[in-house]
C-alpha cells in the first residue's frame, strides 16, 4: 500500500433498518433518525443517518481492506449531505500517507445528494506488515 493508491469502492444500500438500528446501537434516540412524521415535522423529508452509524461504517470501510489486525488510531470526519432510506452511500478511499507501521486514508462517501461524509482515517499495521 502507497501514497496514491485507492481502496475499491463500497456501496451500501441506505435502508430505515440501517438507519434505526445505527441510532439504536449508538443510544442516539433523537426522533430525526427513526420517526419519519417527526422529521418532517422538524424540516427533514425523511428519518437520516447519523454520525455515529456513519463513523462505523467509515471504520468499517477501512478495516474491511486491510484486514483484521490493523487498528484505527484515527477517525475524522466531517458530515455533508443527509443519507436518506432508499439512496445507496458509495465510499472511496486514497493513501494520502504512509510510514513503516502507518497509513492515512482520505475518505469520501457519497449519495444521490453529494457528499455524505468526507475525512481522514489514521491506521496502525501490524508489525510484521500482514494486515490479514
């Protein structure tokens, strides 16, 4: 892995079990992540993800490609557009950095809005440079 290469794509299907489940799991019962008349109620068209559940797919996204034994040291991120059920979020990802036991991940996810999420991942390989 060099400065310059990219990690393939990862589309995920942005569903209201998605959505809900992320902000059950992250305790985030704000009423814009799983009661859609109150989200309209509020300005929103419909329920939308929240940082959380996007910080984890995020991390996910990362240690999906290299592999179980690299460890976030690093996770920043910023939100853009709203993910909303029935869009799909397509994460790309670059080496903008890398040292001997370190890489730095740009990261962008975008949907049928924009950009969701865009940011930064800081991971630590393993010493011995196998990552699965």
């Amino acid at each position: 892995m060099n400065v310059g290469d990219t990690l393939p794509p990862l589309e995920i299907p942005i569903t209201r079990t998605l959505i809900v489940a992320g902000a059950i799991a992250s305790r985030d019962y704000q009423d814009v992540h799983h009661d859609a008349e109150l989200a309209r109620a509020k300005g929103s068209p419909d329920i939308f993800m929240n940082i959380l559940t996007t910080n984890g797919l995020v991390g996910r996204y990362v240690t999906d490609h290299l592999g179980p034994r690299a460890v976030l040291r690093k996770v920043a991120i910023r939100l853009g557009a709203p993910n909303y059920p029935g869009d799909t979020m397509t994460l790309t990802g670059t080496v903008t950095a890398r040292t001997e036991d370190t890489v730095e991940i740009r990261i962008t996810g975008a949907n049928g809005l924009g950009h969701h999420v865009t940011g930064t991942v800081t991971a630590q390989l393993p010493a011995d440079g196998v990552t699965r």
